[in-house]
C-alpha cells in the first residue's frame, strides 16, 4: 500500500488538518506537501485534480478536500 499525500499551504486551516490528519492516519502513512514552499509541486497537485488546499490524496487516487485553506490557484507563481 502506498502512502496518502497531504497538501496543504501552511495557513492555520491547513496545519489543524495537517496535525489531524496525522494523529488520524499516522505520520508513516502519509506524505506532508507544503505547497507555499514546494512551489514546484503545485502542477502535480492540479494533475491529482487537488482544487484547493487542504487536501488529502489517498493511495487509491481520491480527493478528500478538507475545509477550505487556499484556492491552488491563489499558489500559484
């Protein structure tokens, strides 16, 4: 089984779910994407069809949009 993959943009919004989503699934089991400092990884997010931030991918493919932090439009540079 492959690991879920959180992103998020580091907004208080995001880092509730984050601590969440960990105390949830546990930290080895899911990857943490900071896309406010990993810009460069915000195109693989839309390719995962991630509209908004906070959102977990999970191993099968699903996005989970969790609340709203940020549009991945407003991440973009």
């Amino acid at each position: 089984m492959s690991k879920s993959i959180f992103y998020h943009a580091g907004c208080p919004v995001c880092i509730t779910a984050e601590e969440e989503i960990i105390t949830l699934i546990g930290e080895n089991n899911v990857e943490i994407v900071h896309l406010g400092e990993q810009s460069n990884r915000v195109s693989e997010a839309e390719n995962k069809q991630v509209k908004s931030v906070p959102a977990l991918i999970t191993p099968t493919g699903n996005v989970l949009h969790i609340n709203f932090g940020a549009s991945l439009e407003d991440l973009k540079n």
